[in-house]
C-alpha cells in the first residue's frame, strides 16, 4: 500500500509543475519541456496594466476580507463561548460553516441576487462582502479552536478582578488567541486570492480580480503568459501557507475542539 500513496502523492503536483516549467518557455506557445529557460512571459504579465490592475484588486479585496472575516470569527467565538448556551452554540456553528455545504456556483447564483438588490454588483465592495461568506468558515474554525484552548479558570480570573465581558475578551482572549487569529488572517487570506467560482458572477468591465481574469483570457489566448501568472499565484500561495505552517503551524485548522 506504501508505493501507491506514494506514486499518488508525486502524481498530485504534477500538473502543476508542468504548467510552471512551460511557464519559462521562449517560444509564443505552450511548450513541455520548455528549452532554454526565459522570462519573456514573467516580464510580458509585469509589463501587461490588464495584468497588474487584477492583481492589485484582488489583494486589496483578499486584504479587507482577512480583516472582516477574522474579526467576525473572533466575535462569534467569543459570543459561542462566552454568552451563549451550548445547544444555541452548535447551531451557530453550523450556520457559520454552511457554505462548506453548497456548490460555489449555487452560492454565486444566490449572492449575485442578494447583491443586485443593493446595486452592489460588479464593485469591490460586492466582491468584499461575497468572499467574507465563503472565507469565514475558515477563519472561524482556528478562532474557535484557539478560543477552545483558554481554560475557564483565566476568565474566571479575569472576572474575579471585576473585569467586564468585553475588557476580558480584548485583553485575555485576544492574546491567546494570537495563533488561531494568525491562522484566520492567512487563510481566509488565500481563500479570497484563489476565489474564482463565486467571484465570476460579481465581476464587471472595470471590476475584475486576477483568478477571473485568468480564466476570461485563456478564451481568447493560449499564451505561456497564463502559465507565468498561474505559476506567480501558486508561488504566492505556497509561501502564505509556509509562512503559516512556520509562525504557527497548520494543527488549530484541523485539530478537534476537544483535543
């Protein structure tokens, strides 16, 4: 069983990395093995203002959603642990990670009707809004987590001192929870970046992240420097997720809350 995980486990990069060999190719195709390698493509996509006003929106709207998201993971943990029975908790944290249960292109199809009711299609502020629903199941888990971990004897502590509520949160939970809150940021971070489904039906003329733009370009052009900007966002990608793994590591996203 050992040699099939393991064939698996070097099949799964693969494509990957075919599409990042092809990407330093100087030829005007698509080319594996590339030759002499090139960075033709990699300085045609900086060169390209298509390219380079994508990126800058899609980091922007992946910066704000990492804010918001954690920020409402923290406030709904604490309200879960704090301040509401266990039999109300469970049902908040089912309505939280409902969006892991439907197909992105059902939730594009509900919030391209939910925003058009507000003029908030095609605008950052919409594209904002429908990535906090699908990155906050996962800054809310490693909060949650983390906030799991604080033992009840600090808030006891805390409110024996004759602090409030919100003093304890800011001041006890808040640190603790300094692990779960970096994790949060990072991931809900790469969720936004990476997010194509939903955002496909919020897009506009004038209002169009890189992942959107990728896909809207390969139905006009084959060019290697798709593969350039694929492999630039899956490099990025990687180093959020080891800057992770090194400052935190990956255990408060997959850890059960009873451990």
């Amino acid at each position: 069983m050992r040699l099939p995980g393991i064939l698996l486990l070097l099949l799964l990069p693969a494509p990957i990395l075919i599409v990042a060999a092809a990407s330093f190719t100087p030829e005007g195709y698509l080319r594996f093995p590339p030759g002499a390698p090139s960075l033709r493509w990699y300085m045609e996509a900086l060169g390209d203002p298509r390219w380079i006003r994508a990126l800058g929106l899609s980091l922007w709207i992946a910066a704000l959603t990492a804010i918001a998201s954690t920020a409402i993971a923290f406030l709904t943990a604490w309200c879960a642990r704090c301040r509401l029975p266990a039999a109300i908790t469970r049902w908040l944290d089912l309505v939280v990670l409902s969006p892991l249960f439907f197909p992105h292109a059902a939730l594009g199809v509900a919030l391209v009707n939910l925003l058009a009711a507000f003029g908030l299609v095609a605008t950052p502020t919409g594209l904002v809004l429908a990535h906090l629903v699908c990155a906050l199941p996962f800054a809310y888990r490693p909060v949650a987590v983390a906030m799991q971990r604080v033992g009840p004897e600090m808030l006891e502590a805390s409110a024996i001192l004759g602090a409030g509520d919100g003093r304890t949160a800011l001041k006890v939970l808040l640190p603790l929870c300094r692990p779960g809150l970096i994790t949060a940021l990072l991931f809900s971070f790469i969720v936004s970046l990476d997010e194509v489904t939903v955002t496909m039906f919020l897009t506009g003329p004038d209002v169009m992240t890189l992942p959107v733009e990728i896909y809207a370009y390969i139905q006009e052009n084959a060019s290697p420097v798709l593969a350039a900007v694929s492999t630039a966002m899956v490099v990025a990608t990687l180093a959020i997720v080891l800057l992770l793994e090194r400052l935190v590591g990956l255990q408060l996203f997959v850890e059960e809350e009873g451990a």
